[in-house]
C-alpha cells in the first residue's frame, strides 16, 4: 500500500477484524494491549476500533500524551514566566489551556501576558534573534520525538550567541515507564502496540529489553485503521506462538536503530535525570535536562521564578487514565465539569488526550 485511503480502506479492515476474532477464538485467556502513543489513542477512538474486537481482546489506553503526564508543578512554573513582563513566553498551541494550580497560559495572555503558540523550537530562537531586549522562553514539552528539534534549536542559540533565550525543559522518555505499567499486576498487559513517531527516533530496538526481561509482546505500529488492526494481528500472533519479541508493523517510517543522528544531538544537549510524570510519579531516568555546559539556555537555571505549591484538584482522576487503570467514562468530571471548553485536567486538554480522544469521538 502506498497511499493513506489505503489504510483507511472498510473491506481491508473488516477482513483484518474477522481473522483478529478467528485467532482470539483460539487463547487461552484474555488480553490487555496497550497504546503509549496519545496519536494511537485518538485514531482507535476516531475509527472505533474497539468496537471491531472480541470481547476478550481489550485495547487500553497508557500515558502516551506528552501533554498529559507533563505535572501541574510545571505550569505553574511556565505561568511564573509570564509574570515578567520582559519576557515571552513561546509553546506549542497544546499547552496553552492547561490548567495549572491557579491559572493557564490562556488566562494569563488574556490579562496581558506575551504568550506566543510557535509551530518549531526554532521559531522561539528567532522571537530572540528580533527582540533583544526581551526574554524569549520556550516551553520544552514532549517525548523523544520533540526532544531533537528542542536540542538544535539550542545549539542554534548557542550558534547565534544569544544571551535572551532559554528552555523550561519537561522532555521524558517512554521506554522505562512501559516497564513500570508491564510489571503492574493490576492492568495484566499481555502486549504492547508501540509508539510509531517517538520510534522513529529510538528505532525498534528500544523494546528489546522490554520484550526480553518480561517475555511481553512489543509491535512499532502506525496510527491508521488497518495499521492497528494489524499491529493486533502481530501481537495476537506472538502470543499464540508462546514468542515474545519486537516487530516493526510501521516499516514505511521506523527501523530497527532509528534515527542515530537525532539520538546524537539530543545526547550532546541533554543527559538523563530523574522526572516527574503526571499519574506515575517520579520515575529515575526517564528525564532529560539541559547539560552544564549549556546551562545559559536552561529557564530554570537563568530565570528567578517565584513558583506557588503545586495543587492538585482531587477530583480529577487523569493519573489514573493515564495509568490506564480507569478509562475516561469512569472519571465523575467527564463531560460533565470537564468538557474541552471547560478542562480540569490536561487529559481533556491535549490533542493527544485520552479524556480529549473519549469526549470527541467516544460519547
């Protein structure tokens, strides 16, 4: 198949759905796989994938928005920003009405805060090269897959010997939360459909370890209709066959090592470090902080931010979404108090959110 109608095509999916409940007919149990991609989320809810399933193959939806597992913390430390009038503050339009303890970026630019939606780090590097005589800080968010664009546009900086612009860096990494959710006797998981635009970057063999150390199933899928129905197909396959390795569906845009010179320059710019996820935590190693000899371009290094306590609003129950320990319908908010016009959590929030990807098309 070359072109997109392909995979959207009715009577392909339809076949791929009778052979899926023809190989579920012969397991021995049920089984729970899970998307850690908020695109794979958003596609199964839009084409109604699950409605296609037997009752025996359940889909759930895992902390792959990186919007979503972003913690409260950080925006308000984002909001603190924009507190400076010098200062403007540049994100990708997701963040924008994320609410934070007290307030969003919304908010904050409808009372007189220069909050800018940029569509590449880069962009924010020439906000700083045509004001400077402001401060142009840019809302690093995301998974491995944001992760390259933010580490040139801060070598571009350095380049340009810019002295105006900086990263509030929130960037994670996947594989090790995916271990995490595995061994949780709670889900059960019995399979994994992948992430598709973060292992373009990592490469296939990111899982490797995954599927080895906890014998559990691991498909690099696209985000289509027949793409899903196949990267089920795969799993289903590997489970009736008592394997357990990685296999790339999504062949047209991932390989086995990835992309190795995004990996490179993510590793001159970032190291490791240990981060807060919304709903898991804080997780050791799966961060990414801006290295030493770039500290002039870390926000938090730079900037004296007056940032409030974090607050929670307990009735929210996005961790427990994002742990996929509850589907959205099981939240009391859902579309009731938390509508996309009125979010109380990034879950409804975030074009990638599963709470989003439910009201739009799950109702």
């Amino acid at each position: 198949m070359k072109f997109q109608d392909e995979f959207r095509d009715r009577a392909l999916v339809q076949n791929m759905a009778g052979n899926i409940r023809r190989m579920a007919e012969r397991l021995p149990v049920p089984v729970n796989f899970m998307e850690v991609c908020g695109t794979h989320t958003m596609s199964i809810y839009q084409y109604g994938i699950r409605s296609l399933l037997p009752e025996n193959v359940r889909l759930i939806s895992g902390p792959g928005c990186p919007v979503c597992v972003t913690p409260i913390g950080y925006v308000d430390k984002a909001l603190a920003c924009t507190a400076d009038p010098r200062n403007i503050v540049a994100t990708f339009g997701d963040m924008l009405r994320v609410p934070g303890s007290r307030s969003s970026l919304m908010e904050e630019r409808a009372k007189g805060a220069d909050v800018r939606i940029v569509y590449s780090p880069l962009d924010a590097v020439s906000l700083a090269q045509r004001n400077p005589e402001r401060g142009v800080v840019f809302l690093g968010v995301g998974f491995e897959t944001t992760t390259p664009a933010v580490a040139a546009a801060i070598l571009e900086a350095a380049k340009l010997q810019l002295a105006n612009f900086s990263v509030l860096a929130a960037h994670k990494t996947i594989p090790i939360p995916m271990e995490l959710l595995t061994s949780d006797p709670e889900l059960g998981l019995s399979g994994y459909l992948c992430p598709a635009h973060v292992s373009t970057v990592i490469g296939g063999a990111a899982y490797r370890q995954l599927a080895e150390k906890y014998r559990i199933p691991c498909v690099v899928t696209g985000f289509e209709p027949a793409d899903v129905m196949q990267g089920i197909e795969m799993l289903l396959a590997q489970i009736l066959g008592g394997e357990s390795r990685v296999e790339i569906q999504y062949s047209r845009a991932v390989s086995w090592e990835g992309n190795p010179k995004a990996r490179a320059i993510v590793a001159q710019v970032f190291e490791p470090c240990d981060t807060d996820w919304r709903g898991l935590g804080m997780l050791p190693g799966t961060g990414m902080a801006i290295r030493g000899e770039y500290a002039r371009f870390d926000a938090e290094r730079v900037l004296t931010l007056d940032v409030p306590e974090a607050v929670e609003n307990p009735a929210c129950l996005c961790g427990e979404v994002l742990k996929g320990k509850l589907t959205p319908f099981g939240c009391p908010l859902f579309s009731s108090v938390c509508t996309p016009e009125t979010p109380v959590g990034a879950c409804m929030v975030s074009s990638e959110g599963t709470c989003a990807a439910a009201y739009k098309y799950g109702r």
